[in-house]
C-alpha cells in the first residue's frame, strides 16, 4: 500500500511545526499522521475522529507505529492543553472548524500552530481570525482532481495583524502574491456567482432577498480585487 499523501493532504503535512508532537483532528484513516511519523516530521502524533470505523481501519494500517496514538472523540475533546504544538484539520467544513476551535479555548491557547483546510466558508474563517487580529503565517492554494484546496496555517496566541476586507475575501498572502491559481479562483468564484444568480433567478425571482446577498457577495469580490496589488 502506498503512503503518499494526497496534494491536499501533503499542503497539510508541509505546514506541521517540526520536532514537535502533532494532532490532526477529524482524522479518517489517519494518514496525516502516519506520514508526519514516517517522515521524521513529528516525534509522535494523535489522530482523533468521532467515528469508530475509521480508526478501527488507522489502528490496523498504524499498528507497528506506537508514535501514532488513536483517540475517539469529538473535536479537540481528545486532547488535553500543552499536549501538542500542531492542530490539524481537513476535510470539513469551516462553520465546523470553528465551532471545535471556541468549543476547547484551553487547548487552542496552548497550541502553537493551527493549519485549517476548510471545504467551505473560507472568508468565514479568515474574518473569524481577522476579528482576533490573528496573522495568517501561511496560505496555500492546492489543486486535486480539479478541486482548488486552501490550507491556512496561524498561531492562535498571535493578536498583531491588521487585516482590511480584501484580506477577509481574498486572503492576505495570495492577493498579494497573485498565483495562477489563485486567478482560477476568482475566474470560478465570479462564474459561480454568475451562474447562480441566473439560476435563482429563474427559481425565486429577482426581488427575492437571496438575490440581494448575492450580488453583495459579488461586489464585494470586485472591490477586493480592485484594491489589491497588482504585480
């Protein structure tokens, strides 16, 4: 069986604080945290879910890794504070990461580092973090299977940044570094918007008031990027 990491998952593992023990939470198969104990990355690593199935399937595929350690649970339950210096999570939605994030205030205060890769509601979590004055330390676009993933990494203990709404919409790092990913991105975000505005159109009609948001939604992606620096 091959260990290589998927390309959104090894955006993940690059961003783990070295050296250090390590949790990725919402864990599947557990396949983040065999690969950062494999590779030398981590002295040891926990991996948590909420499911029993898959971590009936990690112990099995981590059985000679005693560096793994496996814990049921919910969110960041399974860990105590100081316990480790990287949280990691993928693989769920944004909304979700956050709630686990306020749900253990003392474990979040005694962490080093948070990497995020939200499925969805990406300005959500940054303007969760920008309401905090957290810096971002890294965002990364990645592509699989013709899917864009952002990975973001943060120190919660951190409360020196300064964001303005085009970080909020469009991320602080790739604004500025303008990627040809991240120009497909706003090249599918505006077709989405689109697409969608034609399509509720049609189903609602065009005073309903999720038309209003919409178009909200779109110009605030037009201002962002009319403010943000051009190469």
């Amino acid at each position: 069986m091959s260990h290589k990491l998927s390309p959104r998952l090894q955006a993940v593992a690059d961003l783990v604080l070295r050296g250090q023990p390590a949790a990725d939470i919402g864990c599947d198969h557990a396949q983040l945290a065999g690969a950062w104990v494999r590779s030398g990355a981590v002295p040891r690593a926990i991996a948590s879910d909420v499911r029993p199935g898959p971590l009936e399937h990690a112990r099995a595929r981590l059985a000679n890794f005693a560096a793994v350690e496996i814990r049921l649970g919910s969110g960041l339950s399974t860990l105590g504070p100081g316990e480790v210096a990287t949280i990691a999570m993928a693989g769920m939605g944004g909304g979700l990461m956050l709630e686990l994030l306020e749900a253990s205030p003392d474990v979040v205060a005694t962490t080093q580092r948070v990497i995020l890769q939200p499925n969805s509601s990406w300005e959500n979590v940054r303007r969760a973090l920008a309401e905090r004055n957290i810096p971002l330390d890294a965002e990364v676009l990645t592509e699989e299977a013709g899917r864009l993933y952002l990975t973001l990494a943060f120190d919660p203990r951190a409360n020196s940044a300064s964001w303005d709404e085009a970080d909020v919409v469009l991320g602080p790092h790739l604004r500025r570094d303008r990627s040809a990913l991240f120009a497909r991105w706003v090249e599918h975000r505006r077709t989405h918007l689109g697409s969608l505005r034609v399509r509720l159109t049609a189903e609602l009609g065009a005073t309903h008031p999720r038309l209003t948001a919409l178009e909200a939604e779109r110009q605030r992606l037009e201002l962002a990027l009319s403010l943000s620096t051009t190469p």
